[in-house]
C-alpha cells in the first residue's frame, strides 16, 4: 500500500512557511518545548518535560493521570521513560524493538508483518486500552510509528484510576514531539537492502502559533523471506498560546503499511520444541497470499486553562482508527496430517514430525475505532497545616469494531524442514459483507487528593467509578453478549521523603479488565467470560543521585482471577474457566541517566514469581506461567570518547532466563543473551549539522525465542531476529 498526501492549499502553504519562516523559537534543554521569544507577553503558565539524555523528570502519566500533578521522583508507581534520545540511539522500528528497553517488558504474540502486541509483569496489554496517544486511549491495532514521538511512557502495574477497565500489565503512552525551530532530513538503510527516509520540519510561525510536521517512507526488506513490505507515515502538531491562561495542543496523523506476516511455530505434538526452527523461514508460504494492508489514523486535542495559580482545567478528545485487510496463508495445527490422524496428538499443534496446516485466512476490512472525551478539574489548597491537591474528573470512552465474515479454508498441509511448502490453490470462498460485531462504552467518574503531611510526609487517596456496557454481535447481526457492570475502584499511597533526593513509597490499587474468549478447541469455544478484577500492592524507593541519575526499585504483588482451558472430562476435553488466582510477585530495579559527563546509561532488571493457585488443576500450579521469564535483564550504554567527543559508543545486553511454554511447566524455551553495538558520529558539513548512526542488533548471530505467548488461546513460538545492521544520516538543514 502507498499513501497519497493531499496538495490542499492549506497544506502547501503551511509547508511553504515552515520552509521560509525566519526561526522565532529557541531550544530548550534537550529536545524539550521551544518557547518563542519574539515579542514581550504576559506570563504563561508551561510545564515542559526536561529529558537529561536517557533520563526524564516527569510524564503525562503523573501531569494529567492518577497520581497528581508531580515529577516522577514524587510518583507512588513505577513509571519508565524511553527519551528521544534513546530512540535515535536505537532506532527501533516495531513496538516489540521498542520493549527490549525495560526489563519488565516482552513480547506476547508479535509477529513479523502484524500489529504486536506486549506483556508488562508477565501481563499481556489489552490492545483495546491498553495504549495511548498524548494520554488518549488509541487502538492497538496498528503499527505506531516512533518518528513524531518525544518519548514513550510506560506506567507498569495496575492503571485503574487512570483507565478503567485495562489489563493489569500497566500502559504504553506515546507522546508526541511539540513545535520546535526543527529541519532536518533522516536517510537511511540496513544490512538487508531496506531504505528509509524521514522529515522533521517545525517552527513558529508567530509568537502564539507553531507547527511540527513529520514525515516518513520505509521500503522494508524483511530478515524473513517472502515477507518485504513498506509503510508511509504523516504526523501534524500545532501549538495554539491563545492567551496568557489559555492553549490548545492539536495532533494528528495518518500511516498505510503493506507487509506479508509471519505465522509462529508450535510445539510439535504439543511437548516438544522445534528442533531445526529458522528464522527466516516463512511457514506456510504460498504465493498467493496477499499482505497485511493497515491504515490508522490517532487524533488528539487538549485544551489547558489556568483559572488562577492553584487551578487550571484541561479537555481533551482522542479519535483512533485501524483498518485492517488481513491476509495469510496461515500455519497452523495439524487436524489435517496423517501424523495426527490417530487423534493422539491436539490437532491444535503442529504433529510431532513437523507437520502443519495451511489455511487460506483473509479478513478485509477489519475496523476498530476509539473515540475518548475526558475533562479535568486540577487544584490546590490549605486547610491549616496540610496542604491538598486535588484532580477531579469525568471521561466517556467508546470503542466499535466492525468486521466481515471471514474465509478461513484448508487448503493442505506442509513441514517446517521444507523451505517452501508444495503450492496448494486458495479458497474459492468470498468474505460476506461488513457488520458491526462490538461497541462497548465506558463512562467514568474519577478524584484524586494528594495530602501534603508537612515536610516528609504525602498522602494519596482516589479512585474511579466506572460504568462499562459492552454488546457483541455474530456476522448476522444477532446479540451474543450484553455486559454491563458498574464498579468503584479504589487507589491508594503512602510517600516518605526523609531528604530530598529519596522518596519510599507504598500503594494500593485495583482494576478491572475484560474476560478472554474461549478457544475455538474448548467445550465452551467463542464464549467470553465474565470481567476480572485485578488487585496490586506496590512499595518503591526512588533516588535522585544526581541531578541526571535516578534510581528506583519496586516491589509488587499482583493478583487476579486465573483464566485457563481446564481439562476434564467434556467431549472436547478442555473446558475455558476463571478457577483459582494468578498472582505474580516481582522485584524490578532500574538506573537512568548520566553517570558521567561521557557515559549515559539506561539499565533495568525484573525478577518475578508468576504462579496459578487453587486452580483445582495440581498440574498447572507450582509452575512459573507460560510466556513469563523469571529474570529479565536490559542495558544499554552510551559512551562519548573523551579524546573524541564526536563519537559516541553504544552496547546493549539483553537477557531472559528459560521461558514456560506450557502451563505445567514441562516445556521451557532456553535462557538468551543478546548484545548490540553502535556508533554515532556527530559532525558538521557546509555548516550543517549531522550525525550518523550505525546499529548492530545480535551482534553474535545468536538463535533465541522470543516468545512464547499466545493469541485466542493458541500458543505460539516466534524465534528472535539475527543479526542486522542499521545505518542511518540526519542533517539537519
């Protein structure tokens, strides 16, 4: 797919004045908000996020969410932040690149070609609420392109008061980049042949009034063969300083991509690993498959006013939306293999000599829409010798999903030694029409106050009521389901801070998150179950070493009901049921910033417990639960040669210990070490600014999985990326 820019007039003429208007901002520290200087004004009010390289002080999370308006040091919750900076160090492409940052995080079902998905604390986010655009709920499925982002938020663990119904893994937050005196132009390339350019073009055009604009086009050629594909990418923010007490922050943008994906291998017979996996295979190949086509678009628009110094109000809307033609020769099971005919081995895996099924999937037109209004009332005030501050707020969220009757037809049966499967002919079948097969509405109350106990002391006490009514429909247009559910839910926290660079904290919160859909293969396949309320008891210590060094470390316990096809005695064998508690307990330690003038450091471990109790099933419990390492580790370095300050050198070590595969524990995945090298080179040309960039993910070549997860109950295994080389040059002009 190719994306057509329209040549309005508008559009060319905020493209011609940002190209010839005289510069009438200046930077700010880092890559922060440019704050024009031009003409005397009175006093505005602006809160600016300051990133100390691989360190930043605050988020939108803490701004406008459910923990106040604070830094992060003053944040009852573990909350990273991956800068810019990082970002053009790294030069992550995909949200599963993107994850490799923390160590809390790991991927749940993310294919190559696909919209991905991730697990934080061993949860895997709900891709309906699970992300955000500038604090707006956004759909999940799409390919989130980094280019126009300043940063990426990651608040891990419960999100009840900020979202309402969530998974309990925690949000991903994207943040976009704000108006700036930018123009610079990023060519690029990788040991694969794929070329990449990109735009960031940006000003003031008056004193009250600027515009970033950020483009991009990538011709991908994939690791994977049989599977290149491209993606084109626009993105528009603007900044209206419409008087001394009010703004209005506007963005906007719009990406097609078109790629074949990736089907994942399983466990043959259901026990054993792959023994000879590539990871360059395509499984199931068959040249008529067509590619993923996705075309999203997230819009956001907030409003601030400050009616005094201790008040201000802010409304903001979000609209996103994901169309998907979704096309694969799909790998899967093997009910059709003569190596399964006996019945012996799940038809749901591949068989035990490799063997596997190949279905002709397309489902066009898929389209999952977001729309979100919130408003917020933030404040503060005295009441003798304590100190309030309070937020109070209401927001309404709606997410539809509109479908057509899939084709999904065998069409024969390949092994995973082939290189290329024997070629099968497609289905003859049509998709049926398109219908509206979900809209779900969330409304909500929320209030925060967080109590100022003298000096040392801080108290935090809120929560959200929400009201969630969810119908789903079948492909005629028949009701299935009719949620509705009301419920308050409670949040927590107790701060100390003995001196001003420590701050140890302990916090309560709860949430809800939607019950999963029954597998197809269970005795009660296509149901949903009933909605889970998640539990979590956190404490943290934050330390300010430096003005450009944190650290911090959490403890957590998280808990909540345990869903799982539960064997018994159905003719199906397998029944999908709430039984028992998944509770996973983890310790998470982490380091951001500057150790020294020329050594930057980004570096975090998480080791967590995640075990099934009183499931009523003994084979599954005592076990670590599938797709959730029990160590995790990520670092990465940037270090400036102080005999040449214009290079930087920049290594990663990534680390997993052995991951379950099956809920009794009787399959693990091995252990992994990955390292990665870089350099970047900062230099002038006809005095123009510019820098290059050379990565070397898995330096050594290594094989690893990546994942183990699964999707609508299948579990799947994704082998790692090998080895690739990025090159990149940014001139700025």
């Amino acid at each position: 797919m190719t994306m057509t820019l329209p040549r309005t007039p508008l559009l060319l003429a905020l493209l011609s004045a940002l190209t010839l208007a005289p510069a009438a901002a200046v930077r700010a520290d880092d890559g922060a908000t440019d704050k024009p200087q031009a003409t005397p004004l009175a006093t505005i009010h602006v809160k600016a996020n300051r990133d100390h390289g691989y360190r930043a002080e605050s988020s939108q999370i803490d701004t406008f969410g459910s923990f106040g308006n604070a830094p992060l040091h003053d944040t009852p919750a573990a909350v990273s932040v991956i800068t810019r900076d990082q970002i053009d160090d790294r030069q992550p492409r995909t949200l599963s690149e993107l994850a490799r940052s923390d160590a809390a995080l790991g991927d749940n079902y993310a294919p190559v070609g696909y919209y991905q998905d991730i697990a934080i604390r061993g949860f895997a986010l709900d891709l309906a609420t699970g992300y955000r655009l500038n604090d707006m709920t956004i759909t999940g499925e799409q390919l989130t392109p980094l280019e126009d982002k300043q940063r990426v938020e990651i608040l891990k663990g419960l999100g009840g008061l900020e979202a309402g119904v969530v998974a309990p893994g925690g949000l991903v937050n994207y943040v976009s980049k704000r108006p700036a005196d930018v123009r610079s132009a990023t060519v690029g390339t990788d040991s694969h042949g794929s070329r990449y350019t990109a735009l960031d073009i940006g000003g003031w055009l008056s004193p009250r009034f600027g515009v970033r604009v950020n483009a991009a086009h990538e011709d991908m050629h994939s690791y994977v063969r049989h599977t290149n594909g491209r993606r084109s990418f626009l993105s528009l923010a603007a900044d209206w300083k419409i008087g001394p007490n009010a703004t209005l922050q506007l963005d906007t943008d719009y990406q097609t991509s078109s790629q074949r994906s990736v089907s994942g291998y399983q466990l043959l017979g259901g026990t054993v690993i792959p023994p000879h996996p590539s990871r360059t295979r395509l499984l199931g190949y068959e040249p008529w498959q067509q590619p993923v086509g996705i075309a999203a678009s997230n819009s956001t628009a907030r409003f601030n006013y400050r009616f005094s110094d201790a008040w201000s109000a802010q409304l903001s809307a979000g609209h996103s939306r994901s169309r998907i033609n979704d096309n694969v020769a799909f790998a899967y099971g093997c009910f059709y293999s003569p190596d399964c005919a006996s019945g012996a081995t799940p038809g749901y895996f591949f068989a035990p000599n490799g063997d596997y099924d190949i279905y002709d999937f397309r489902s066009p037109g898929d389209t999952r829409q977001n729309d979100e209004a919130r408003a917020v009332l933030k404040g503060s005030f005295d009441t003798g010798s304590i100190s309030h501050e309070v937020s109070l707020g209401a927001s309404a969220f709606r997410r539809t999903l509109d479908q057509r009757p899939y084709v999904y037809d065998y069409v024969g049966t390949g092994n995973i030694d082939q290189v290329d499967p024997p070629y099968f002919a497609p289905s003859p079948n049509q998709p049926g029409p398109s219908a509206r097969t979900l809209t779900s509405w969330q409304h909500s109350l929320f209030a925060l106050d967080r109590v100022h106990l003298g000096a040392h002391w801080q108290v935090l006490a809120g929560g959200r009521f929400v009201r969630l009514h969810e119908r789903s429909y079948d492909d005629s247009g028949v009701l299935q389901r009719d949620t509705r559910l009301s419920k308050a839910l409670p949040q927590a926290a107790v701060l100390w801070q003995p001196t001003a660079p420590l701050t140890v904290y302990a916090s309560y919160s709860e949430s809800l998150s939607l019950g999963a859909q029954a597998p197809y293969w269970t005795s009660n396949g296509g149901t949903t179950l009933a909605p889970l309320h998640s539990r979590q008891l956190e404490t943290g210590v934050k330390y300010e070493w430096s003005d450009a060094l944190s650290l911090q470390g959490a403890l957590y316990r998280i808990r909540q009901p345990y869903q799982f096809a539960q064997p018994d005695s159905t003719a199906e064998g397998f029944t999908f049921v709430q039984h028992g508690q998944q509770v996973h307990t983890g310790l998470e330690l982490s380091a951001a910033g500057r150790i020294s003038p020329d050594l930057r450091l980004s570096a975090s471990v998480n080791l967590i417990q995640a075990r099934a109790r009183d499931t009523g099933t003994p084979s599954y419990e005592g076990h670590q639960i599938v797709n959730v390492p029990r160590l995790r580790t990520a670092v990465y370095l940037d270090y400036r040669l102080p005999f040449a300050p214009a290079l930087g050198l920049l290594g990663g070590w990534r680390h997993a210990s052995a991951n379950p595969a099956t809920p009794d524990g009787a399959t693990s995945v091995p252990a992994y070490n990955v390292f990665d090298a870089g350099l970047r080179y900062t230099g002038q040309w006809n005095g123009h600014a510019l820098t290059w960039r050379l990565n070397v993910d898995n330096v050594f070549n290594h094989f690893y999985w990546r994942d183990t997860g699964s999707a609508y109950g299948d579990s799947y295994l994704f082998p790692g990326a090998p080895r690739l080389a990025r090159l990149s040059l940014t001139v700025a002009f």
